[in-house]
C-alpha cells in the first residue's frame, strides 16, 4: 500500500478530490482508498455516500440516473466499473466490515410509511438491531448500519427523488426506455446477493464473516406517532432475544421471525455470515420501494423508478422460484421473499394506476403488473429458452396454483381497475395499440383464464388469500383507502372477472376498440390517398429523386406506424372475445346502427370538438368516444430535420451533417431568410434548396398537464440527405462510373451534380 496519508490532510484533499469532474474523482478516489488506513476511510465514507446520493446538496448527485450509454457512454462503463459488484467501491464497502464500525443514518431522510413502520413497533425483526431509541422520546431516531447497509438503503433511496420533475435531462431520459446506469446496478445487484441458481455465488467472496456474539437488546418500550389498540413489539424487544450483530456479520433470517434450531451452531454462524448480504438488500429494495406513498407524494414515481420496481418484482421470482432446489443458508430467505412482495404490490399498483396519465407511458406499469402475476415466466426453464420475451409462452405448471389463489385479486381487481383507462387511450399511437395487445395476450392464455374461472368460482367472497370476507375488506381498506372505488365491490357479485356484468362491459369496451379500429381504416385510406394525389402532382421524375436523395416525409411516417396498427386491434378484439366469451357478432350489429340525428342548424353547439372556438361549447354533451376522436386530431409536430435516425441512414454520419447545418444556420440565418423571401428567380432556386419555415408542436407534461407548445422554425439548410444510404450509393455507383468510362471518378461526381443542378433550375423555372 502507497505512503498513509497524514490525517490534517484528509478533509480537504477529499473537498477538492469530490470537486473534480467525474472522470478525474473515480481516478483520484481510487488512489485516495489506497493511501488511507481503515480509520481514515471510516471518517470519510459516509461523505462520499452523500455525495454519490445528492445528500444535502445536488440532488443529482453523481449522475447515476441521468447517464446512459447513449449519451455519455465514457462515463457509463467507468460508472459501472467503480460501483459493480467487483468494482473497487463494493470492495471497499467489505473492507470496512473488518473493524465493525456502524454509520449512523437519521430517519427523517426515509419514507413516511417506512418510519411509520418503525414508529409502530410492527416491522420485521430484521430492524431491531438496526434502530436506535431515543431514551427521551422513546420513538426511534437513527439507524445502525455497518459500511454495506449503509450505502446498500442510500443506493435504494435514491430512486424516489422526483429528479424527473427537477432536472430536464431527468425528465428526457426517464420518459423515454434508455437504460440508466443506476437501472443497470439495480439489476446487477438484484442478480448478485438474489440469485436464481441455488450454487450461485455472491461477489464479493473474499470479506470479513465473523459472527459477533448474540447480544441481548435493552428491553425500551417504543412511543408510537399513532395510538393504534395493540402494539406489536418484535420478540427481540419483548424478551432480549438472541440476534446477531451486523457489522460484516449476519443478521437473524429472512424476517419471518422463527430461529432455526441449530441457529448456535457454528455451522448456522457461517451460513448466516454468508446470507446476510441478500437480507439486506431484499429488506431494504422491498420495504422501501414498495412503501413508496403514492397517494400523498406530490410527485409521481418517474418511468425509471417504476421500472426499477418491475426489475426487483422479476428477480423475487427468480429468486423465490429456485427455493425447491436451494439447499443452502439462503432457503428459507427464498420461501419468504414473494410474500415480502406480495404485503405491498397490491397498494403499490392501484395507486400508480389511479394517477398515472393516460399516454403511452403507462406501459411502465402494465409491465409491472405483468411481470408480478407471470411467476411462471421466471424460472430457470424460461431463463434457459431461446424463444423471444413476448412470443415466449411457458406452460402454466400446478406448483403455481397457490400463487395464483393468493393473488387473485391482483388479476381480477387490477383488470377491471384498468379496463377504464384503457377506454380512454387514443389508438392511433401504435404504442397505446401494442399495450392493449399486452393485455390482450396475456389473458388470453388458456391455461390461465381456466385457472382464474375456476378459482373464482371456488374462492370468491370467502377467499383471496384472506381468512374471511369482512378480513379481506379490512385488509383492502387498510392497503388502499384512496379513491375508496373498490370497498364496495369486493364482496359484490358484480366484482367477479367472469361473471356476466362484467362481459357486457367488456362487450361496451371492444365495441369502442372496434369503432377505434375503423376510425384507424379511416384515416389510412384517407392519407394514401392525399399521398398518391400530391405524389402524381409532382411528376414521375420529382418522385423518382425524392425516393433516392430524400428521407420519408411526415406523411409516410405517420403512414407506415398507422398502417400496423389495425392488424393489432383486431388481435386484441379476437382475443378478448375468446376470453370473455363476447360475439363478435354483436360489435358488428352495434357497427351497423343508424347514427343519431344531428343536431338541428340553429341550435347553439353544431360541432361537439374541443377546436371549437366559441364561448357556447357544452363538454357534458361530449361521450367517451368523442373525446377519444377530438384527442386523436391533436399530433405532435416535428422538424423533419429533427426526427429519429432511420435504419437507412449512417448514425454517424447524419450527426455530423445536422452539426454543419445547424452551424451555417446560425452563422447565415438571416441572409437564408431573405434569400427564401425573395420573389425573383433567386428567390424560386431558395425555395427549392432550403427547408420551408413551419411551426413545431409538441406536448409539454413538465406542469403535470399536457400542454401544447408551439414554436415557429424559419427557413434552414438541411444536409442530412447527404446521409442516407441510397444517397451513399448513388454517390459510389458514379464514382465507380466514372472510374470506368472516363478514368476519373470525379468526373462521375460532377455529372452528377450537373443534373441536379439543372433539375433544380428547371424545378424553380416552372414552380
């Protein structure tokens, strides 16, 4: 080890070392680990933990969860080479395990529901050595955590900061699917100490796994915020049980609460000192994640975070499901780890349902609920199979009835909780169509739909993984007491899935599908059309250089994803027919209906649309339906030059030609606009050169509302034609040309050009 630093040094050698930029501190904090003694690190380490996690100052911290490999792919690997699970900070982590040292973490910085928790005496004995007791207040007040619990409960709290609605690059990277690198640690973690294969194992191997002696806890009665009719105290508190101390050593088991046996023995010391580490993390990533109190947050969750969730949800069933062939310390973690999940998923879900928005991001959470009553698709069969994720469909084995049965209500309530939202998505977004398709599918599976009959039959009223019927309201009030839309049909036959009110909705819902589906038909044969008409305007030579030099129009865009989005509907329609046992029959009869009378001319509102401008507009008039068209009429409008590289273009190449123009537009963009303006022949050649003025739109959600912007585009250069591959082709093909017929192949390139310029001149004389 390099020469130890001198202590007076430490602090501001770590001030100015955490002042670096990212690159440089990774590097000079490497450094810094080796020149200190395991004391120094101690001093430091919970300093560097609030400053990786924006504790008391950026909330943004080290950028864990704005850095993606696409834009920053540089400080994405070496981001994952510091924190991975063999990188130098886990490492260090376990190193400070050899001197028990604990770190102390105040309470005010976790969940409400969490501290509550605590508060009340109720959670699990996995706490009770962790929490410190103020003697005067007599209500937890700090934390003890040693070195990898302390940034393992950081690591997870960072997830609820709102940095969507704080940082616009947040904003941008959580709403699309780009993977952070705070997403790739979660699930790189999940996988390491929550391992599907029994003889997994869990890195780092090498770190310090003495057991301290058990020692009894004082015996402190806790003063809860709330005065609820019995307290329960955890055993621990109530008798000064055995539990192990936790500075690089075990914990009591899993939190269920029974002590094996042999737990004195020195083989159940190593198996503890070997199992502690998964504790932590189940512990920690479940009961803080899944507290997450959606109702009172002012912010909701951002799309990363939910989708942090659905990666912990997927990992419990591969963890839970290798119980049967797990024969290790980690057993019995493995047989209550989905029952950790299931006391909170449900709350969870219902109250991301009831106010995310409606738009393609609600996605993110159908893939949640999705993935949480799928366990079948998480085993090691599924794992070892070559078949894509969505066309994958694993048999649905006996061994899951029983979750099945315990989570029925996950299946039937969440559905129909659902079904109102997605009667209200625009099905003109191929994205909204391919949800329901998800939906579609994954009920339509035969085995489970015979499955959920039959149990719902057999368990309704009585059951759902409760005791008793007045059980299960209690329990579902108590988990969901928003919207208090579900206390009065828990117990009602009309909460069935399968009974027959809910088939004629379902049967009011696919009617509405099927009306969105035709309304789809609509619009695409109206826009082939105005295609066709504006591309035989043109001309056969016009259309012949705008196949090969320009990239697709807005028009043939929005052509080739509305022209999928039929064939998905009707899938969706056949599927939840089968599943539901609706005719569909019946939604062509509906179809044929005469329309309602219009209205008469004088009446006051002749066009129900939210474009009308008048002061007379009734919206109580307006059904479902006609709000879905009038929402479907608003599109968002993108700079041509500003669209998504296509899979026909050169990435590459397409960024640097949008740099050289956006240069010369900036330098020249006065005099290109007056260029463009002019009515001579200049003026004319201008036109059909340059990219025509036009006013973007595009959907604000910033303020919690959709918003329409607007903001106007002049006239531009615009080379990224330059990029496409046909363009690159035409542009090898004459050189080669050239080549061969004149032995120059610049002088193919200059016919070229020559053409074009002509074509151009001749375009501009005749417009």
């Amino acid at each position: 080890m390099s020469q130890t630093m001198p202590p007076e040094n430490l602090s501001s050698r770590l001030l100015t070392v955490l002042s670096l930029p990212l690159l440089d501190r990774l590097h000079e904090l490497s450094i810094l680990f080796d020149r200190c003694t395991l004391r120094q690190i101690q001093e430091i380490f919970p300093h560097i933990v609030h400053s990786i996690f924006g504790i008391n100052g950026n909330p943004l911290g080290w950028g864990l969860r704005t850095t993606t490999l696409e834009n920053s792919p540089l400080h994405f690997q070496t981001l994952h080479q510091f924190f991975g699970v063999c990188g130098p900070w886990m490492h260090l982590c376990h190193r400070l395990l050899l001197d028990q040292c604990k770190f102390e973490l105040d309470i005010n910085l976790l969940p409400a529901k969490f501290v509550s928790m605590l508060q009340s005496g109720q959670s699990p004995r996995f706490y009770a050595e962790l929490i410190n007791i103020d003697s005067m207040k007599h209500q937890v007040a700090t934390l003890s955590l040693n070195a990898f619990d302390f940034y393992v409960i950081h690591f997870v709290l960072y997830a609820l900061q709102p940095l969507h609605s704080i940082n616009p690059i947040a904003m941008q990277i959580h709403n699309v699917r780009s993977k952070t690198i705070y997403l790739k640690l979660v699930s790189e973690y999940l996988n390491n100490f929550l391992p599907l294969v029994p003889d997994a194992r869990i890195e780092p191997v090498q770190f310090s796994s003495g057991v301290k002696a058990p020692q009894p806890l004082p015996a402190q009665a806790l003063q809860p915020q709330r005065q609820p009719r019995y307290i329960k105290i955890p055993s621990s508190f109530r008798n000064g049980g055995n539990v192990s101390g936790r500075g690089g050593s075990p914990t009591s088991s899993g939190g269920s609460g029974n002590t094996s046996p042999q737990s004195n023995s020195p083989n159940a010391s190593a198996n503890r000192a070997y199992a502690w580490r998964s504790e932590s993390v189940l512990h920690f990533f479940v009961d803080i994640w899944l507290r997450y109190d959606i109702e009172s947050e002012h912010h909701l969750p951002s799309s990363d975070f939910v989708r942090g969730v659905r990666t912990l949800v997927k990992q419990v069933h591969f963890f839970a499901n290798g119980a049967q062939q797990d024969h290790t310390s980690l057993c019995a973690l493995r047989k209550v780890s989905l029952s950790m999940v299931k006391a909170r998923i449900y709350a969870f879900l219902c109250g991301l349902i009831d106010r995310w928005p409606l738009d393609s991001s609600l996605m993110v959470v159908l893939e949640l609920w999705l993935s949480y009553i799928q366990p079948w698709r998480y085993t090691m069969a599924a794992l070892n199979n070559k078949t894509p994720s969505l066309a994958y469909r694993p048999p649905i084995l006996s061994c899951f009835d029983g979750f099945i049965i315990d989570n029925l209500i996950m299946y039937t309530h969440i559905f129909m909780q659902l079904l109102p939202h997605f009667g209200r998505l625009d099905y003109t977004v191929y994205r909204n169509a391919f949800m329901l398709y998800r939906l579609a599918t994954m009920f339509a599976q035969h085995d489970l739909v015979e499955r959920l009959q039959r149990f719902e039959r057999i368990h309704a009223g009585n059951a759902y993984g409760f005791d008793s019927p007045q059980r299960q309201v209690n329990m579902m009030n108590k988990s969901y007491s928003p919207g208090s839309q579900w206390n009065h049909v828990v117990n009602t036959h009309s909460a069935k899935l399968f009974s027959h009110p809910m088939q004629v909705q379902m049967e009011s819902f696919l009617f509405l599908i099927s009306m969105a589906r035709n309304s789809v038909l609509r619009d695409i044969s109206s826009l082939r059309n105005e295609i066709a008409e504006r591309q035989r305007s043109e001309g056969f030579l016009k259309n012949f250089f705008n196949k090969l030099f320009r990239e697709c129009t807005q028009d043939e865009l929005t052509l080739r994803e509305f022209s999928r989005i039929p064939e998905v509907l009707r899938q969706c329609i056949d599927a939840f027919c089968r599943t539901f046992n609706v005719d569909q029959a019946n939604l062509s009869m509906h179809e044929n209906l005469p329309e309602e009378p219009c209205p008469p001319a004088s009446t006051t509102v002749q066009n129900f649309s939210f474009f009308d401008s008048s002061n007379s507009l009734d919206r109580s008039k307006l059904n479902p339906h006609q709000m879905s068209l009038n929402a479907s009429n608003m599109h968002a409008t993108v700079d041509p030059a500003m669209l998504p590289i296509q899979t026909n273009e050169v990435r590459s190449l397409v960024r640097i030609l949008h740099f050289v123009s956006e240069k010369i537009n900036r330098k020249y963009g006065s005099q290109i606009q007056a260029f463009y303006v002019r009515d001579d022949y200049c003026g004319k050649v201008a036109r059909q050169l340059l990219y025509a003025p036009m006013t973007e739109q595009w959907f604000d959600k910033s303020s919690g509302q959709v918003d329409m912007c607007e903001s106007v585009v002049p006239p531009r250069v615009c080379l990224r034609s330059l990029g496409s591959i046909p363009v690159l082709v035409t542009i090898a093909a004459v050189l080669v040309l050239g080549q061969l017929i004149w032995g120059a192949p610049i002088v193919g390139l200059l016919i070229l050009g020559t053409v074009l310029l002509v074509y151009t001149l001749l375009q501009a004389l005749f417009s």
